[in-house]
C-alpha cells in the first residue's frame, strides 16, 4: 500500500484529497504545514509527498527545496493556477510532477502511480541491462546506480527515467511529447515544461555547462544523449 504525505493548509481540500486517495488504496498522513510535512518526512517515510505550493509559514517551494536536500522521494506538486510561473519554479527546484487544483483524487491516484512506476525505473523491453560508459558517466541499468567522475549522482525518479531513456538510444531526437509520453505518462501537450524542468535538473546534477555533452538540445525539435 503506497503511502502518501499530504502537506496541505485548506482543511476542506485537505480532508477531500485525504479521503479520496483512502479510497484509491493508499496510506494516507495528511497536515496543514511545510514545518509539520518536514518533520513526519522521517518517521513516516512517504513513497510520495503531495506538496501545496501556497503555504503558510515556510513555502511550498522551500518545503520542496529542504526534502531535496535529504531525500529524492517524489514530490507532485499542488498549485491553484497551471499556466503561473510559480510551476516551472517549482518543477526546478525539484518537483517531479504537478496537478492544478481544484484536485480530483482520480487523477492524483494516476499521477502517484506514474511517479512511482517511474521510480521503479522500468524501460521498454530490448534495452540493455548492464553497465554503460558514457565518456566520465556511467549508467548503470540493472543497479540503477549512475556516476559521474568516479562520484555516485543522485538523481530523482523523474531525473533518473529521463536519463535511462535518452541514452538507451545515444544520437536518437526525443520531441519533448515523446519523453513526456514516456517518462511521465501524459499525453497533454501542455505538460512539456515537466520536460525542460527536468532537464535543466538533470544538466545541473551532471555538471553540464552551456555546451552540454550529455543532454543536448536539438533546437525546433527536443532533446537526444550526445554520442561523442
């Protein structure tokens, strides 16, 4: 039974979000702010943290910010407006996924079981299951495990699919729907900027500078894993 961490100030929303998501099977603690979410972070041990990006006291952005610093467990943020400019903030700062209120427990129980198939890191079948040596990165399929240098990186859920499949296919143009499609399993157009979030992430943990090596933008088109 997945357990999931609700950090949300609105007792109605809360409450409703809480119920419906008991209903869909999962284990549910629900509280009402960023301090209390970030001190039943250890001892209830969330399989993922649904985080309100309006709250009082420490902000949802610094709630999310402080769990990435510990722990890459998914974080799906709550916003109440979907085109703000606070979602991409939060998607950099480490968000995995996001749902726009007001919440409907059946797409948030789709969302919660996407991030955590994600995490399970499972690729298509025919990709190779072993170690690979990309210049100084080195994926490891099997062990899940990636190092950069010699240094292990740590990568959340979402980072980590990405990276396992863009460079299953090293040269290979993914279009930001593609990758969205299959590292986060949606199909709305719109969500391309959980892509470019991710991204930017994923460069910035794996050292990549303006010429980035690994990642690289096909401009007009979308991403593919550098060969050279």
């Amino acid at each position: 039974m997945p357990r999931v961490l609700i950090v949300e100030d609105d007792l109605d929303v809360r409450r409703a979000v809480q119920l419906g998501l008991r209903h869909q099977g999962h284990e549910v603690l629900a509280v009402g702010t960023g301090e209390e979410g970030l001190e039943q972070l250890l001892p209830f041990r969330p399989d993922v943290v649904v985080l309100d990006l309006m709250l009082p006291g420490i902000s949802g952005l610094d709630v999310c910010r402080r769990i990435r610093d510990r722990d890459q467990v998914p974080i799906i943020m709550v916003t109440a407006r979907g085109d703000d400019v606070d979602v991409v903030v939060g998607l950099e700062t480490g968000a995995d996924d996001y749902v726009v209120k007001p919440v409907q427990a059946r797409v948030l129980d789709a969302r919660i079981r996407a991030v955590l198939r994600r995490q399970d890191a499972s690729l298509p079948d025919g990709t190779r299951p072993r170690a690979e040596t990309h210049g100084e990165l080195v994926v490891d399929r099997a062990g899940l495990v990636v190092t950069h240098r010699g240094e292990p990186v740590t990568l959340a859920p979402s980072e980590l699919r990405l990276l396992l499949t863009l460079s299953a296919s090293p040269g290979q143009v993914f279009s930001r729907q593609q990758l969205l499609e299959a590292v986060w399993e949606h199909s709305y157009h719109g969500d391309i900027r959980l892509v470019d979030a991710c991204v930017k992430r994923l460069r910035n943990k794996l050292g990549e500078g303006r010429d980035p090596r690994y990642v690289q933008t096909v401009r007009g088109f979308g991403y593919r894993f550098g060969t050279s």
